[in-house]
C-alpha cells in the first residue's frame, strides 16, 4: 500500500510499504480521510520532543486524526465492526497499569500515540491498523470530514466540559487555530459569553465567523470576569495572560503547547484561588463531540480549507496550502487519492 514516510528532518515522502496485518483484537482501517496538525508539521521539521528524548524516531509514519471504514479485523474481534465507519483514539494505553484502570490511558506512561508516539504506524496512509477498543462509530449525519475532525475537537470540548461551561459563563479562548476555534464553537454551543483571542489576520477572521461577542488581539483583550479561560496558542506569554484574565474561582484549561519554558506568577492562581489544568488529550471526550456534530450543534466543516492527495501531503508540511483554498486553517489528506 501507499503510505507517507517521514526519513527525517525535512525529508519526506510516499512510499510503498507492506500493508498492516490486525493482531488480537486489532482491526485494519481503510482510511478515507486524515488531518494534518502542528504535531505533524513538528515531525517534519525535526522539532517534535519525542524526538529529542529518543521515544519516536526516523523513519516514521504520521496521523493521528482520522476517519474511515473498517476492512479486515483480527482474531477476538467482533464481527459486527467489519464494514463500520470508524475514528480512534490516538491514546493506546497498555490497559493493565493503574491510570488506565482509572481511565487514564491517555496518560499511561508505557502508551503507544498513533502516528506519534511509540513507532505505532499513522493514518497518513492507505490502511492504519488499531485497537477495537480505541474505535467509535461514525453516524451517517457525521461526514468523513467531520469524522477526522473528531480527535481535535475531543481536545477542544474536553476543555469547555473541564470548565463547566453554561449560558451563563463567560469565556476567553487564546489561539484562533484549529483547536482555540473548535473550543470557542463548542463554547457558542453551551450558550456562553465567548471571546477569541489571537494574532494573525487569518485566524482572527475565521474567528469572527463563528460569532463570537469578540475577536481581540492579545494587548487589546478586555479585562473581563471570565469564568474559563482556554489557553490554546502556546504562544509565550500566553500563560501569564490566561492568568491575568481569569476570574478569581475561575479555570484555565492549558492546550497549546510553548517552544519554550514559559512563567506565571503562582502568587496570583493562590490568592484568586484560581485551578489550572494541563490537557495533552481528547480521549475523555471522543464520544461527546460525536454528539455534538451528529446533532450539528458544532460543525467543524468550514474549519477544513482543503482536501488533497496523499502525494501532495509532504508539500502541506513544508507549508504549502492550495490556491483554491478556503479560509480554514485545517487540510486534510484523501489517501485515496
């Protein structure tokens, strides 16, 4: 099969390889479509940390957010899944430590990422092999689109739940990517007060399509009471920011992930009494934005600029975009094509 092999810094491209074989209680997946995100365009570049501390290396095979439809399964392996329309969990925990006894498995410290971490092979590819028990069915109303929007958007609704978000919450989202958009629909969709904080020009007006109460830039954002606060830039500085927002008893959810170290002042989240939580996953909350773009109460479609071939997936890293683009800031690949 044909599948995007990464060789190393700035080197990549597709490749025949020998197409996946499901072990006990693995099925194959025919992918129908993947998203390319920053963690993707890390690996590429050479920068990931995983990387640097040994767990992932060259050469290897990126994807983590993706849909598609189930083609052979493994011994142990219901029927029924043969044929399903399909996304996963990225997180594959060993199942047998104590974090995934308590439904950690997304912080399992002996856990494989697909397509990231572990050298479990991605979805950049024709077929990507994978648990039956990371899989969660796609309804008809939930396009193929929609289906390999369902990892990012777990990240970004984890958030919003985390925060406890009603109609009666005010909330800031800082980054207007992918994420910090999908955040602030979901927060649109609990009835919230939401405003985007970002900095590019792009960003900011995808942002102001969802019809948020407002769209700042970071030295222009008002001093609110906001009751969350979703720190999904990574920018530095950023932090610090989300902590000068927040309302006393209120919550930043971090998301986005700094190039360096970054400070806060702690004397501030201890006399506001203020609780700030790190997210690195989606996974407890796969299901419900299944829900929410089932019932189309957050469409994540206008968030994907593009579609492309497998074979133009490398020129996407190395930050090539479509001239017939649209304005979203994510595009996906048809390994299909």
């Amino acid at each position: 099969m044909r599948a995007l092999v990464l060789t190393g810094p700035e080197a990549a491209a597709v490749h025949d390889v020998e197409p996946p074989t499901p072990s006990v209680g693995q099925v194959i997946v025919d992918v129908h479509r993947v998203g390319l995100c920053g963690t993707d365009i890390a690996f590429f570049r050479g920068t990931m940390p995983y990387l640097a501390d040994g767990r992932a290396r060259y050469p290897l095979r990126i994807g983590h957010e993706w849909a598609g439809t189930v083609a052979a399964l493994g011994p142990q392996v219901p029927p029924a899944w043969l044929g399903a329309r399909v996304t996963g969990d990225t997180m594959l925990g060993c199942g047998s430590c104590e974090r995934c006894a308590r439904g950690l498995q997304h912080a399992c410290a002996r856990r494989f990422e697909v397509g990231v971490l572990g050298g479990w092979d991605g979805a950049v590819a024709e077929q990507v092999a994978v648990p039956v028990t990371s899989l969660f069915l796609l309804p008809d109303a939930v396009t193929d689109t929609a289906g390999a929007m369902v990892e990012p958007g777990a990240n970004a609704a984890r958030a919003i739940l985390a925060g406890r978000v009603t109609a009666e919450s005010r909330v800031a989202v800082i980054g207007a990517g992918t994420i910090g958009l999908l955040a602030a629909a979901f927060a649109l969709a609990a009835g919230a007060e939401v405003h985007v904080i970002g900095r590019g020009a792009a960003g900011l007006a995808n942002a102001r399509a969802l019809g948020p109460a407002g769209v700042w830039r970071p030295q222009n954002a008002p001093r609110l009471d906001y009751q969350l606060v979703v720190e999904a830039s990574g920018g530095l500085g950023m932090p610090q920011l989300a902590v000068d927002l927040v309302e006393p008893g209120g919550v930043i959810v971090c998301i986005g992930i700094a190039a360096a170290a970054t400070e806060v002042d702690t004397r501030v989240l201890v006399s506001s009494d203020v609780t700030v939580t790190g997210h690195l996953s989606g996974s407890p909350a796969m299901a419900a934005t299944i829900e929410s773009y089932a019932s189309g109460s957050v469409d994540p479609e206008p968030l994907v600029a593009a579609t492309v071939s497998m074979d133009r997936a490398a020129a996407v890293l190395a930050g090539w975009r479509p001239g017939d683009a649209g304005p979203g800031p994510k595009l996906h690949v048809d390994p299909r094509r």
